[in-house]
C-alpha cells in the first residue's frame, strides 16, 4: 500500500519511516507474545497473565495509529464508481465535500476520545456537546489500573504525579488508553493534510486507486514475462 505515497524531504522521510516502525514493532510484539504463551501454556501448563490483556491493547494501538497511515498514503478502500461518471468539476467539488466530511468526523473522534481520556490521566474534558468552549472539572480517576499488566519498575515515578504517592499495582489505565487521543488527533491532522492537496490539485483522490484493476495489471505483467 505504501507505494502509492513517497516521502518528501529528509524529515518527511524520517517520520514515515519512525511510523512503518512503529506499526512493525506493535505488530511484532503481538506475534511474540502470542507465541510464547501458547508455548508456555501447552509445553509447560502455564502462561503470561499479562498476555491476552497486552495483545488486545497492542491491536487496539495497531488499528488506531494505522487508520491515520493509511489516510497518509492513501491506502484505504472507497468505492468512485459514482463520481467517475459526473464531469471534472463536479468530481473536484464532492472530493472537497468527502474530505471535509472526514475531516469533521475525524474532529468529533478527537474531542471524544480526549473526553473519555482526560478524566484517566487527572486531566479535564471538554465542555460543549459538539465543539469544545473550554474545559470543565473532571474527577480525578488517574488512580484507575488495567487488569491484569503489572506496573514495570521504571515507571514508579509515576505513583507521586498521578496517584498521589500510592503504589501501583497494575499499569495505570491512562497509559495504554493514551492511544485514543493521539490516534485520533493525528487521524484528524492527516486528513486536513490530505485536504490540503485536494484543495491544492496535488491529489484528486481520498482513496487507493482501483485496487482490483491494479492487480488484474499486476498478472498481466507477470503473464507477460513468462
């Protein structure tokens, strides 16, 4: 999917390379925690405690980040069976209105997903039903943990910021929760980028290009060289 995005510049390079890495460490760790506990579970009659709670969140970090990589490099699905048959502009112009769309979807996601937050990391939500006016008292729930992840030692500076100077037992819910306002927040940059070059004529599409008929093309090719 990515080759239908090229980087451009040194930093635009980094970045796009830092979240390949990123979406490939999550997804390797998922495999490798897996993997071990089924060999602990069947080779030994035990397992990772930790293992089934960890694997849901490194998927639910997995889904969050890569639906905004996908936006970047135009690799998600739609259907323009529609829009190819009405003229230039009138293609142009419901692009435009897809993309804002998207974009006021992606803005209600964030605003949501910082309210659900927030109360988690001893922060305040939002206050206006559709469009933040501000911020409004929020109960503390900082001191809220996961189920069954155990606190890794490194992290016990954490107990006098957010817990009051309790221990912790298990990872504070706000850490792996986290991914919800950045997932989102960075869905909603990518998307006003995305907006940009429509705007711009840079692009002319949200989309991957017609994915089947690339890979009928794709045989063709390999057809050919036989």
């Amino acid at each position: 999917m990515s080759a239908h995005y090229e980087p451009k510049g040194a930093l635009g390079r980094a970045v796009h390379e830092i979240e390949e890495t990123v979406i490939a460490i999550i997804l390797g760790l998922m495999v490798l925690i897996t993997f071990i506990n089924v060999v602990l579970r069947y080779g030994f009659n035990t397992g990772l405690i930790w293992g089934l709670e960890m694997t849901g969140f490194l998927f639910a970090w997995l889904v969050l980040f890569g639906i905004s990589y996908a936006v970047k490099t135009t690799a998600h699905l739609g259907v323009d069976a529609v829009i190819n048959l009405v003229s230039p502009t009138v293609r142009r112009a419901l692009t435009l209105l897809a993309a804002a769309i998207c974009i006021a979807y992606a803005f209600l996601l964030f605003k949501g997903s910082w309210d659900y937050w927030a109360p988690f990391a001893g922060l305040d939500t939002t206050s206006g039903r559709i469009f933040p006016t501000g911020f409004e008292a929020t109960r503390d729930q900082a001191w809220y943990e996961v189920i069954d992840i155990p606190l890794p030692e490194f992290l016990r500076f954490l107990e006098p910021m957010m817990n009051q100077g309790e221990e912790y037992e298990k990872l504070p819910r706000f850490i792996p929760y986290a991914i919800l306002p950045f997932g989102s927040g960075l869905l909603l940059f990518r998307f006003i980028q995305a907006g940009v070059r429509l705007w711009n004529g840079t692009s002319k599409t949200l989309i991957v290009s017609h994915e089947a008929e690339e890979a009928i093309e794709d045989v063709k090719h390999m057809n050919a060289g036989n």
